[in-house]
C-alpha cells in the first residue's frame, strides 16, 4: 500500500500463460484490499457479451493488436495510459502481449510498457505530484493447465476457438476437473525514477558472476568487455529505446527466473528428454526409473538456483509422479509398472511442461551445441563460422536440391573448441534462437560476451566444461559422458532439427515456382503438415518437428535474416546457392546425428509447397 500512499503509479506485469492470468493477480489484489488493477486487455474480449461489461466495470481497457494506419486512435489510447500514470493509477499488463502456448516466455511487447515509462519521465506535470512508477513482475505457474488441451491442439495446427460467450459456457465444464495448484511469484519492485537515474541498478548478475576467467597462475583467459552506457536523447522529451530494451528485458529475466518449477514440468521433461518416442509410446518406461530421473532432476534444477513448487520442496520423487501423472492421465498409461503416452501427438502436450524446464538450461545448451558444432566442423576441415549470418545480398537461384553433409554421424566422447570458435558458434547460435528464448537477444543491460563468461563460469563451477591449453590458444571442452551434459543439448535438438527442417523447404521453394499466394504462414503450415510423413520416413529424428509454434519462429527468423522474403506473389528465396549451402551445414553440424538426408527431405516437402494455396 506505500506505493499508493506516496503517490506512485502500480504497474503490475504478470507471466501470461491462461486466461486465468488477470483473474488470479485481481484475486490477490482483492484479498489484500488493495484496488483491483486496471488491465490492458486484447479487443478480443469486446465480442465476448456480458465478459466485456464485467471487465470495464473493473476497470478493464481494450487495445487492438496493431495501431497501424490509425494515428488518432494511437494518440488516443496513448493518452488514455498517460492519464491512468499520472493519475497513480494500479495498471497491469502483460509483457509477452498473448498469451504463451508453448511453456516459454514470450519475446517482450514494448509498447505499452513505454507509453507509461515516458508518461512518468517526460509528460508528468507538477500539479500530479507522481513520484515514481513502480514495475512489478509477477510469475505464474499452473500444475495443469487449463488450455493444455487446446493449446496441444494448436501446436499440431489447428486453429484457435474464438473469444465468444458460447464457448466461454462450454468452457466451464472444466471446473469438475482437477488442476492442482496455481503458483504466484510476486518479485521485488522495479523503480522508474532509479532506472532512469542508473539503467544498470537492477542488473541481476554481480561484478563477482561477470569477473574474469583466470588460469591458476592468474593469467586471464576470457574476460567481459566494457559495460554497455545508455545515452538519453539530448531532446529530454523522449526515452532512448534501449532503456525500454533494458527495462523490458529485466522483467522478462526475472518472470522467467521466478517461475517455479511443477511436478507436470519435471514428469514431461524427464520422458521427453531423455528417452526416446519409442520408448515413452511403443514400448514404455519403468515407472522406477522415471522416479529416479525426477529425483535428479530436481537437484539439477535446484543446484541452479530455480526454485521447485512450495508444496512439493519436500515431497519424494513417487509423489510427485503420481500427482503429475494424476494430472495428465489422459495422455499418459500405466500399466505393468511402465508408463507410456497413449498416442505419439502427446509430445505435443508434454512440451507445454517440459519447456518450463528447458528456459533453465538453454544457456548451457548453447555453448553445449556451439561446442559440438566446432568439433565437427573441424573434423571435416570446415573453417570456423563467421559471428555474423551469411550475407544475402546477392539474388540468385539456389539450388534445386543439396546433399551437403560429409561429416560423420560419430558423435566424439569430448567435444571441444577454442574461445574464439566458441564465440563464434554461441553468437550465431543466440541470433537464430531468439525468437524461441527472447533472453538470447542482446538488448538488455549484457553483451554477449557478458552471458558467455557468465555461462561458461556456471558450468565450470558444476564440472560440466572445463578449459584447457596444450601449445595454443585456450580450449573450451565438456563431455557427452557426463549425463547432465546429454539433458541440456537434448533438450535443444528438436530446435535444431526444426529449423533444418525449414531451411529444406526454403530450398525446395528455391527450385520450384513459387505458388501465387503463399505466404510464409501457409509455408510454415504446409513444412509442419509434412513433417509427421518426414518423422515416419526417418529423416528427422524429433516429432516435435511438426509443432507449428517453432515452424513459424523458424520461418520468421529466416524472414529477419534475409534469407527469404515475404511478398505480394508469395515468398521468395533471396540467399544464394552457397548462402544456402553454409546455412545447411552450420545446421547439420549441431543435429545429434548429422545424415545425409537433405535431399531426401527436400523432395519429400517439394510437393506439398508447390501445391496451390486452395489445396491446402
């Protein structure tokens, strides 16, 4: 209640996993006797009779999705949240803009969380007496999800049920079902007034995480480079962009830092990570040893500090399975004492859980993957790659079909490689999988060296990496032997083969006439559609391959990256024979088994993107 009292704007930014999201944070305001927040709301909701009146009454305000073309309601809307801050208002809103379907954090919307930041900095007026605006991330985990269903479906393409009362009433038929328990993280405040006084107050890492790496003589090996200055414009009428990065990159870090770990999370990414399809739906896995990899599970993401749901800090391995295998026993069977999942597009549901997990181990997976892509590209004599994407300036035809692939499918017991090639590989690696970890991009308070020594320093206190010379340059090396190194570059796998996954249907687009009309979301659609038929036929080894979210981050990152390009006749390869052809083998040498099967992947997804639009 102080932030009130004193004359500072509220500004709650919640996690957006459910539609329950903005009930539960209202629910806890009402219980403190606190005023119930004025929430940003999707227009979406404005067709839903009844719900819409019930939310204004609240305080609820709408915004469309895009404001393009229309200045006025723009300016409107713009001085509708200026008003709301000025006036100490308690707002929320939500960071990711919609709703996560896929168990990871959301890149961050800056919109909103900017027209209040300059509301506060440049259009407050002395007569409001605003003090400060103070940001408060707030983390939400369910045990089950209430859409877990529909999102599965989702993720497999099918296509979103629309926001209206008839299916808000077929909806409630879920009350009779059991969920668990919702899991609310309120984090400590973030101060405007501080941040503009200091962007880096907040930072979440210490001088002692980012200190040099040294040797035991004291030479250092890797070191962070000078801390990035924020600038603010000299006009004083406006906030330099990378302080709202800044600020929107902390909120994200620290939601996703504080979500606690559930049962359901550590049940799904034991099975999906450590086994195989056919384990976890032919054939089954014995119900001990499942416990057994809970249990270490769980300490694995304990020793990184995350924490574990409240209720279950002290339960054993067995009652957490039997709650999460309670929970989603319509995907799972027991029998025997082996537990399966009743049908292989169960993947997809477990992947809402399990990705909750992996936002604890992608850092360590990168540098995992980026390790073992310098080992294989220097056993096939390939140089390092560059730190910067492969140029697509130039403009002519790829090739109707590539069979890239020399290297072995060996996978070596160490894998190893210099700093500099580390550098390399995990700044490629961090710029493609941004759209899939939005910590990944480097517009918060770190530079990518930053989270490399940070990364690496982690590992090395766990055992997983070590650094080693032998008359050259100093040596990055960890071991697939070591069972926690093998969980964090599986956990990322499907990633990879997803995107090569992509990259052959831009080559098969290449080498065909492109169909009038096809935009990169149908392309996503039909890459994802083919997928299964690619899985069957052994040429991916992921069924996750299919999931339509990474497709489409897939697709737009190639899009961000100049590699293809979206037009009014259809999507258009822009990178060149060997543009394609290195974009193919830094892919094939991160896949767990690099094969020889582009060609055969190509042709296989050839048909179904030269089909016309309406066929689809």
């Amino acid at each position: 209640g102080n932030a009130l009292k004193c004359r500072k704007s509220l500004v709650l930014i919640p996690s957006h996993r459910s539609y329950v999201d903005f009930l539960v944070v209202s629910f806890i305001m009402f219980a403190a006797n606190l005023p119930m927040p004025h929430i940003c709301s999707g227009e979406d909701f404005l067709g839903i009779t009844m719900v819409n009146q019930l939310l204004r009454s609240c305080g609820a305000f709408f915004m469309r999705r895009s404001f393009h073309g229309d200045v006025l309601y723009s300016e409107l809307f713009k001085e509708y949240v200026r008003h709301l801050t000025r006036d100490a208002a308690c707002m929320e809103f939500f960071i990711e803009g919609t709703r996560s379907r896929s168990g990871k954090m959301l890149p961050p919307r800056m919109g909103i969380l900017k027209i209040i930041m300059e509301a506060f900095l440049h259009h407050r007026r002395p007569e409001d007496g605003l003090d400060d605006v103070v940001l408060v991330p707030i983390s939400l985990a369910y045990d089950k999800y209430l859409e877990g269903d529909v999102y599965a479906r989702e993720l497999m393409g099918g296509t979103k049920p629309p926001e209206n009362l008839n299916n808000l009433m077929k909806a409630t038929s879920v009350l009779k079902n059991q969920y668990g328990s919702i899991n609310v993280v309120i984090q400590n405040p973030l101060s405007v007034a501080a941040l503009a006084r200091d962007p880096h107050l907040y930072d979440p890492w210490t001088d002692d995480d980012l200190s040099p790496i040294k040797a035991q003589d004291g030479t250092i090996i890797y070191s962070r480079n000078k801390k990035p200055e924020i600038v603010q414009p000299a006009d004083g009428k406006s906030t330099n962009i990378d302080t709202i990065k800044n600020v929107s990159w902390l909120v994200s870090y620290w939601n996703q830092w504080h979500i606690p770990t559930t049962p359901c999370a550590l049940l799904a990414a034991v099975l999906l990570h450590t086994y195989s399809l056919h384990q976890i739906y032919r054939v089954g896995v014995p119900v001990v040893n499942v416990i057994h990899k809970i249990d270490w599970l769980r300490k694995l993401v304990e020793s990184r500090n995350r924490t574990i749901s409240s209720e279950w800090l002290n339960k054993s391995g067995r009652e957490i399975f039997n709650f999460a295998a309670g929970l989603m026993s319509h995907r799972l069977i027991l029998e025997r004492q082996l537990v399966r999942i009743t049908h292989y597009d169960d993947v997809h549901y477990l992947v809402l859980y399990a990705n909750a997990v992996l936002n604890i181990f992608a850092d360590e997976g990168v540098v995992g993957l980026a390790l073992t892509a310098a080992t294989y590209k220097s056993r096939a004599a390939n140089p390092p790659p560059t730190t910067s994407p492969p140029s697509t300036n130039s403009t002519s035809s790829p090739p109707s079909s590539t069979n890239t692939n020399t290297l072995s499918a060996t996978i070596p017991a160490h894998r190893d490689a210099t700093l500099a090639e580390t550098e390399d590989w995990t700044t490629w690696l961090c710029s493609l999988f941004s759209q899939e970890f939005p910590l990944f991009v480097r517009e918060g308070p770190y530079t990518h060296e930053d989270w490399l020594l940070h990364t690496m320093k982690r590992m090395q206190g766990r055992d997983i990496l070590t650094l080693h010379r032998e008359n050259g340059p100093w040596r990055a090396k960890i071991s697939t032997e070591n069972s926690e190194t093998t969980f964090v570059m599986q956990a990322l796998q499907p990633f990879v083969e997803t995107y090569w996954l992509v990259l052959c249907g831009i080559i098969a687009i290449g080498s065909t006439p492109v169909p009038t009309g096809m935009t990169e979301v149908v392309f996503a659609q039909r890459v994802a559609q083919t997928a299964p038929q690619c899985f069957t036929a052994g040429l991916v080894h992921f069924t996750q391959t299919s999931n339509l979210e990474i497709v489409k981050n897939a697709t737009q990152r190639f899009v961000q990256l100049g590699v293809i390009e979206p037009t009014q006749n259809g999507v258009v390869v822009k990178a060149d024979e060997g543009q394609l052809l290195e974009w193919e083998r830094r892919l094939q040498c991160l896949r767990y088994r690099p094969q020889p099967f582009t060609k055969s992947v190509v042709n296989t997804l050839r048909v179904p993107l030269s089909q016309k639009q309406a066929k689809l």
